[in-house]
C-alpha cells in the first residue's frame, strides 16, 4: 500500500547532512521543506502495516499525480516531520534503581567514591541477575514506549548489568525479545560485557569469560550488533579494551567504546586506530583525541545528560564540531548516571551547555545517531528510496521539540 503524509508545517530532510556525511552542518543542510509532504509504501509484519520505504518528497504542493489517491494524512499546517530520531547510546536493560545513590550524590558524594564503596554499576548488577527475563522484558517494553513517544525511532540497548557469562546472555536475548516486540521502533543491540568487573571473579578470570566464552557464544547465537568497552580509570585498561574489541572485531561485530569519561585514557584516539562505528562520552578528551576522531569515521556521541546529571564538566562539543568530528547526542539512559528516557530534554542541555545549533543538533539525533549505529545508508534523513523512517512532532516547528523543555509526549 502507498501512504502519503500532506501539509507538515515544515519538514526536515536532512539531506545534506548526509551529503556532508554529517560534519560541519549548517542550518541550509536541513533541507527545510516549509507546507511538506512525504510519500511511503508499508508492508505487513506479524498482521500489522507497517511503513516500508520512502518513495517521495517534497512540496505538497507538488505532490505528483500518481500519488492522487494515495490514502493522505493531513498534518494541517501545524505539525513538524521529521526523520525518526535516534537514541545510540542506552543502558536501557537492568532491574532496580539506585535512587539511594542520588540522594548521597546529591549530599555531595561522587560517582567514583560510592563504586569504590560496592555501588554504582555492581549494585544494578546484583537486582539483574536476580531478575527474570520477564520482567526485564516488561521494564524493557516500558521503556521502550517511553522513548519512542517522544519520536525517537532507532534505539540501541547495551548489555553490561549481567557481568558473568549466563547473566550477559540472558540480557542479550531480552534485547533480542525487545527487537521483535516493538514494531516501528529499530533496536541495535550492543554486547557490553565489559562493562564493570564483578566482584565474584579476579580480573584475569572475568577477561578470560568475556574474550573467550562470551564474545564466541554473542557471535555464534548473533546476539549483538556491535562490542562495547567502558574505558575508565577502576574500569577497563586501554590494552585489556583493545585485546576485547580485536577479538569482538574477528568474530564480525562492529566496535563502540565509553571513551575518556572519568579521565583521559587515550581512548578516543583507540576508537579511531581501530575504526569503531563511535567513540562515546568524551568529557575528558585530550586534543590529540579530537584530532583522531575527526580524522576518522568514527562517531563522537555526546552524551550532556550524563554530565548534568554527575554536576561534570560538559565534553568539548564546540571543538570537536570544529575540527570537523561526527557528532551525536544520546540520552545513556541508565541508572547511575543519567536516569533519563527523553532524548529531548538532553538535546536541551546540547543547546544550552553545549553551545550546538539547531542544524547540529538534528544532525546528532538522527543522521550522526544512524551512523554511531552503522545505520546511515537506511536511516536519519528523509529521502526517496531510503527507510521510510520519520516522526511527526507534536509541534510546527522542529526546535520546540527542545526549547520547550521537559515536555511530556
Ligand atoms: O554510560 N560509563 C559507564 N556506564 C554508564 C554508567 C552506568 C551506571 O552507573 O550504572 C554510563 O554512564
Ligand atoms: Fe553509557
């Protein structure tokens, strides 16, 4: 079936984003289309009609003749399209809460003591591995719903609160039920594993689960798209990083890592060396760093909810968007350090803390986003032939989406 959407009050293609493969954007990349329109066709999955592949865009106005008795929506003038948003970086399976964690932080705590003190990522550890798949899956859906309300299409989801070989697993399959249980919403799933070493296994014991029980079986049942490791400072060492995602990258996943967040490890400039699909967080990245990043593919995905959210200093946006990086924005949603399901209210801080423009901002949610996943050849601009993947904003305009701020879908 073929569905045209009519008189959008402004569409947003995107369009030279992605002929600039999402560097150095200005607002003219935008492809503004004022009184838009936007033909698709939609297939069926499991009963449903689902939309399939963009077949036109442009002016309503010059909506071609063959698409007459296409069956139209009619935003009237009032409502924004946009392409679907991506939300690349989340943490979005895990049991429990650590509200008590907040309120020592907010007394003045920081993250670093109250892990050091057997909190922090092991503490949403022990309420997941006591969890059911079931209600990781409902919590999961929650969530999911949450997000995509908001206009957020594409969602990556990340293991890493399971930290042995049958808790990992066990998360890696809720991903897999999520991916089939949310129709319009594409899940990437990401192994993250190496995420905290657990406190029942010696270092040596838990490298040697995730390089060679883990990762083989990940790949083998290919349960995730891509390998994640947090490099940090009482995490992950840059060589123990590298030896993981060497053998992620031989078993065919792709390669994401938790770069220079806590401090400078120097692993923003490994995400480059080694071609990773995105370098995340970046609050610490030294200026060799962003000269790698921006040399590279390799995405930088800010992350401003974390910082607010830790009271830490913001990443460099301004000067990594100059030297030319990819950048995107994503909520980590997570329990720690950035309980936040709206991607929104992060591109609000991007604006204001960040110093992002609008032009660079829609970059970094859907174009940018895409392509941390992998997924810029289908998703993050609106274009004939592409994923007919958008969303219709609850406004006329795309930046009220984060001028007004803290907006309940
Ligand atoms: O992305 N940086 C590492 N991991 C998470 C925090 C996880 C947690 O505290 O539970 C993050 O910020
Ligand atoms: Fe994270």
């Amino acid at each position: 079936m073929v569905r045209a959407i009519i008189h959008a009050s402004e569409l947003l293609t995107g369009a030279g984003i992605r002929k600039k493969d999402g560097r150095k954007v200005l607002e003219k990349d935008l492809g503004r289309i004022p009184d838009g329109a936007l033909v698709y066709s939609t297939r069926k999955q499991d009963g449903k009609e689902i939309p399939d592949r963009i077949e036109w865009v442009g002016p309503t106005a010059e909506l071609p003749r063959r698409y007459a008795r296409a069956r139209k929506q009619d935003l009237r003038g009032v409502r924004a399209l946009i392409p679907g948003m991506v939300d690349c970086h989340t943490h979005l399976v895990f049991a429990g809460d650590r509200s008590d964690e907040f309120a020592l932080r907010c007394g003045g705590a920081s993250y670093e003591e109250i892990a050091a003190r057997g909190g922090g990522i092991v503490s949403t550890m022990r309420a997941t591995r006591e969890a059911s798949p079931a209600l990781l899956e409902r919590l999961g859906r929650e969530r999911l719903k949450e997000m995509a309300a908001y206009g957020v299409r594409t969602i990556e989801i990340k293991s890493g609160y399971g930290l042995s070989v049958e808790s990992e697993l066990k998360l890696l399959e809720v991903i897999q039920r999520l991916k089939r249980a949310a129709p319009g919403v594409t899940v990437s799933s990401t192994f993250l594993g190496a995420h905290a070493f657990p406190p029942d296994r010696s270092r040596e014991e838990y490298l040697r689960d995730v390089i060679e029980v883990m990762l083989p079986e990940v790949a083998r049942r290919k349960l995730a798209d891509s390998c994640d490791v947090f490099i940090d400072p009482g995490y992950f060492t840059v060589e123990e990083g590298r030896a993981i995602l060497a053998r992620a990258a031989k078993l065919g996943l792709r390669i994401k890592l938790h770069a220079d967040e806590l401090a400078d490890t120097g692993s923003a400039g490994l995400a480059a060396e080694l071609g990773a699909l995105s370098a995340d967080h970046l609050l610490k990245i030294s200026d060799a760093g962003i000269a790698a990043l921006a040399a590279s593919r390799t995405v930088a995905v800010l992350l401003p909810g974390t910082a607010f959210y830790l009271k830490a200093a913001q990443a460099p946006a301004r000067k990594l968007l100059s030297a030319g990086a990819a950048v995107a924005l994503s909520t980590d949603f997570n329990p720690g350090t950035s309980m936040c399901l709206s991607l929104p209210a992060v591109m609000t801080i991007a604006a204001l803390y960040l110093g992002m423009t609008r032009a660079e901002i829609f970059a970094g949610v859907t174009y940018n986003g895409a392509k941390a996943l992998g997924l810029e050849k289908r998703k993050g601009t609106l274009e004939a032939g592409r994923d007919a993947d958008f969303a219709v904003l609850p406004f006329s305009r795309f930046e009220e989406a984060y001028y007004r701020f803290a907006w309940s879908p």
